[in-house]
C-alpha cells in the first residue's frame, strides 16, 4: 500500500515601495513640520485612521526624526510617524512590506523593512494639508 505524503504549499508577497521626491520641490522638508511659514500659506495636520491601503502608496520620502513623507496615488501627502527607535532617514531608499489579506498597512500590525535592514512599526498616520490664509 503507497503512503500517503502531505505536500504544503506557501506564498509570500513583498511590496517595494520606491522613493520619491517630495511633492513640492522648492520645499525643503522641515517645511513639512506643521505650522505657519510666511508667505500666505501654513502646512496642517489632519487625523487619519490606522490603516491605510497599500495600493494607494505611490512613493516615500524619509522626514526628520522618527517620521515618513507617504506620497499617495490621489496626490495626498500622509505622515507616517515610526517607532519611537526608528529613524526616518534609514527608509532612504523605500521600504519592502508584506501584503496582508486585506490590502492595508496598520499601525501596531505591519513592520516595514528598509533595505539597510531596520525593521520599524508605524505608529500613526496623519494627512499633511497646505491651507491659505
């Protein structure tokens, strides 16, 4: 009688999200800090939830500290802000996440792996808006 073997089968997507220059070049980016800069115009922050769909991310940008540039598909700009241990600067060349079944990466869930190897959590998310005054 033949025996009978098991045979498992697994698949893994990684994600590459490349960098991208910031959306505004004249813009240097401690100008993407909140507050009033002159000129007529001030940068906001507005609350976002925990999730956010993978397939909206067009390209990143490191940011000062702790904190991502997120440049999104709609030509939103999203700051990603990391673990308190992590550094914005080591995602200088973008960053490879897992794709989950649902499509979102999530704060506290998903660890994005720079390609210099740091292994960081997003711990928040907020929408960066331009206004006039």
């Amino acid at each position: 009688m033949p025996e009978a073997e098991q045979v498992r089968i697994e698949q893994r997507v990684t994600i590459r999200i490349g960098p991208r220059p910031a959306p505004m070049p004249m813009m240097p980016p401690a100008m993407f800090e909140e507050g009033d800069f002159g000129g007529g115009s001030r940068i906001i922050e507005r609350k976002m939830g925990k999730c956010l769909p993978l397939s909206a991310i067009a390209g990143v940008s490191p940011a000062a500290k702790n904190r991502l540039l997120l440049l999104l598909r709609d030509n939103r700009v999203v700051r990603a802000t990391l673990d308190k241990n992590c550094q914005g600067r080591d995602f200088y060349s973008g960053f490879l996440v897992a794709r989950n079944a649902d499509g979102m990466v999530c704060t506290g869930r998903d660890e994005l792996l720079a390609r210099s190897g740091a292994k960081c959590k997003v711990s928040g998310y907020k929408q960066l808006i331009e206004v006039d005054d």
